[in-house]
C-alpha cells in the first residue's frame, strides 16, 4: 500500500511538474505576444503622430499660402479702388471740358450767324 502510494505520489508530482512547466511556457508565450502587441501599437502611435505632425504642417503651409492670397487680393482690391476713383475724377474733367467746349461752340456759332 506504502509502495503504490509513493508511486501515485511520484507520478502526480511528475504530472504536477509537468503542468507547470506547460504553464511557465504559456506564460513566456503570453508576454511575448505582449510584449509584440505593445511594440505594434507603439510603432502605430508614432506613426499615427508622424502623419499627424506632417498633416498639421502642410496645413499651415496651405493657410500661410491662402494668408498671403488674401493680403495681395486686399492690396489689388485697394489699387483697383483708387484707380476707379481716379478714372472717375478725370470723367468729371472731361464732362466739363466738354460742357465748355460746347457752350463756346455754341457761342462762336451765334457770333457767326449774325
């Protein structure tokens, strides 16, 4: 009874060994998938900010751009202004030199006609 009780004792510590030593090794594997998983998703993060910093540089490049479209369009608008006031002021000089030229060539034809 001693003798098939040691045996039964040896062959369950075997069995227990065995079980952990399954375990230890699933355990390893377990952490290396891990330890894999969280490299993954840190070359993700940083790939993620990568295209992050780069999208947020060319936006700024493309408003710096669209800035400086608009301060030239200002600029021509204000140019564009002046010269319609401008061409306004020397219509108004010609209308009047007009309306004299007319009222002396008026008067010139009345001298004429007597």
């Amino acid at each position: 009874q001693l003798h098939l009780t040691t045996s039964e004792k040896n062959e369950l510590a075997r069995c227990l060994e065995m079980v952990q030593n399954q375990l230890q090794e699933k355990e390893s594997e377990i952490k290396r998938e891990i330890s894999e998983h969280k490299d993954r998703l840190l070359q993700a993060e940083k790939e993620y900010q990568d295209a992050l910093t780069e999208a947020n540089r060319k936006n700024e490049v493309e408003i710096e751009a669209c800035h400086e479209k608009i301060s030239s369009l200002e600029h021509f608008i204000s140019s564009q202004k002046l010269e319609i006031e401008h061409l306004k002021s020397n219509k108004e000089q010609l209308n009047n030199s007009l309306k004299e030229a007319n009222q002396s060539l008026g008067e010139l034809l009345k001298t004429k006609v007597r």
